[in-house]
C-alpha cells in the first residue's frame, strides 16, 4: 500500500509538472504569437508614414515653385509661378500685371501655348523665357480713335440705312480720288490673300494703311505711318464692308476693335477680290495661299 501510494504521488507530481511545462509553452507561444503582431502592426504604420512622406514630397514637386521671363513689347518681366499652373492661369496673372486682357493674349515658348497646357506639361523650366503678344484695351480703341462728331454722323448713317459710300464721314475720304499706289482691285472675282501686305488703302483721316496677315502667330499687324498695332484676331469682333458706288472692284471695309459699332477701324479702297479671304482670316476660317 506504501508502494502504491509513494508511485501515485509520484504520478501526481508529473502530471502537475506536465501541465505547468505544457501551460508555460502556451503563454510563450502566445506571447510570441503577440510580439509578431505587433511587429505587422508597427511595420504596418511606418509603411503608411512613408507612403504619407512619399505623396508629400510628390505634391510638393508637382507645385515646385518656377520663375519665368516674360517679354512683352521688348520689355522682360520677372515672374513666378508654379509648376502645375495652367496657361490660363497665368495669362489672368498676366493680365493684372501688364494689363493686357487674357483673351488677346498669345503666349509663345517652341510654339503657340494652349490654355489647357501646364508650365511643366509645355516644357517652361526655371530661367525659360516666354513671349507675350497682345494688345492692352486702350491701344485697340486708339487705333480706331473715333471723335464725337463722327460718333454723331455714325449714329445718323445707321438711322437712315445709307449706303457706306454715300455717307458724309466716308465722303470726306471717297472724293479725293483712287490712290495712286492702290493695288489693283477685280469685282466679282474672289481670291486668297496674297503673299505679300495689302498697302496702299487709306483710313478715315486720309492716311496711308497696310495690312500683314500673319497666320502662324494669329494676328493683323494694321500699319500706318506712325505705328503698327498687332491686332490678335479674335480681338476683333466683326469685319463689315461695301463696295464703292463708281468703283465696285474697291470695297469700304470696317473692323470693329471694340465693343460697339464707333469702335470700328475704318479702310478706304480695299481691293474687291481680297475681301471674301479677309473676312475668313479674321474670322477664324484661315486661307493659306
């Protein structure tokens, strides 16, 4: 009985050292299973911070700060931007900074930009320098430099319906007679406009006028003895014309430059042939001849 009972103690006692050794791996394990998680979690927030850092450091790029010459008139201005400012965006900042509205703006680096572009989409780096070409309202409207008194003789010839060439303000110019250097002009015919600048017309004070067509900038460079204005197109608003009762292969042309018909710009003895291509050039239906 002794015997059996010293080998049950004994039994006991294994079983209890058994249990202790088999709960000890268990909470190991456990703690094991624990650290690893934690480890996974830990990684898991140091990758996010990184991704995090990454997009930061990709966003703050994609808005890198550049700085741009931009010439206009043969004068150069410093300004900044950033990287991910569109063309529009920068003519309307151009537009407060010369005055120039942004819509008779043309903007030029290795070509014509186009306002959807972005400086680092159209290739504008720090230092590049960007050509501006426009004109300020103020230099459309003093082109046209209309007087009260024509405004009134205007507003008369509209009310009656008159024919342009029979109107008192056009009257003064029409009766001094064909230019001598007029180019030749040819009714009922219609043709491209020619590789060289149509001259030899005259505007309302009886002054001498050419006008260049340059198709690949968008613009009517409108030339007189004093100056040449380089109108972009889309600054003027419409082309109207006449011929000239006597000399019907010669029209009177008018461009409105502002918003209102006393802002047109108005040419004497424009060769009848040339007026159909005028029009689509202004207008936006470019002919290349």
């Amino acid at each position: 009985m002794e015997c059996l009972d010293a080998d049950g103690e004994n039994s006991e006692q294994n079983l209890h050292n058994s249990t202790e050794e088999n709960l000890t791996k268990e909470i190991e394990s456990d703690d094991r299973l624990m650290e690893a998680s934690e480890s996974k979690i830990l990684k898991t927030d140091t990758d996010s911070l990184e991704i995090s850092a990454n997009n930061s450091v990709e966003e703050a790029s994609t808005k890198e700060s550049v700085e741009i010459k931009v010439i206009y008139n043969k004068k150069k201005y410093d300004v900044t931007t950033t990287s991910d400012t569109t063309i529009l965006e920068l003519k309307k900042h151009l537009q407060g900074l010369l005055g120039v509205p942004d819509s008779m703006q043309k903007l030029m680096f290795k070509g014509m930009l186009q306002d959807s572009q972005t400086i680092s989409s159209s290739g504008i780096t720090k230092g590049s320098k960007v050509m501006l070409v426009g004109s300020t309202l103020n230099d459309v409207l003093a082109v046209s430099s209309v007087s009260k008194q024509d405004i009134l003789e205007l507003d008369k010839a509209t009310t009656s319906k008159e024919p342009l060439c029979k109107q008192k303000i056009h009257r003064k110019v029409l009766d001094k007679g064909l230019p001598e250097d007029v180019l030749p002009g040819i009714k009922n015919i219609k043709e491209g406009l020619p590789p060289v600048p149509l001259s030899g017309m005259l505007n309302k004070h009886g002054g001498k006028v050419r006008l260049t067509f340059k198709l690949e900038s968008d613009q009517l460079w409108l030339s007189t003895k004093e100056r040449t204005e380089k109108l972009p197109m889309g600054s003027i608003k419409s082309v109207i014309s006449e011929p000239i009762d006597g000399y019907e292969q010669y029209h009177i042309m008018g461009l409105q430059l502002g918003p209102t018909e006393a802002s047109r710009y108005w040419i004497y003895w424009v060769p009848a042939q040339y007026i159909d291509a005028i029009k689509d050039a202004v207008l936006g239906k470019w002919q290349y001849f």
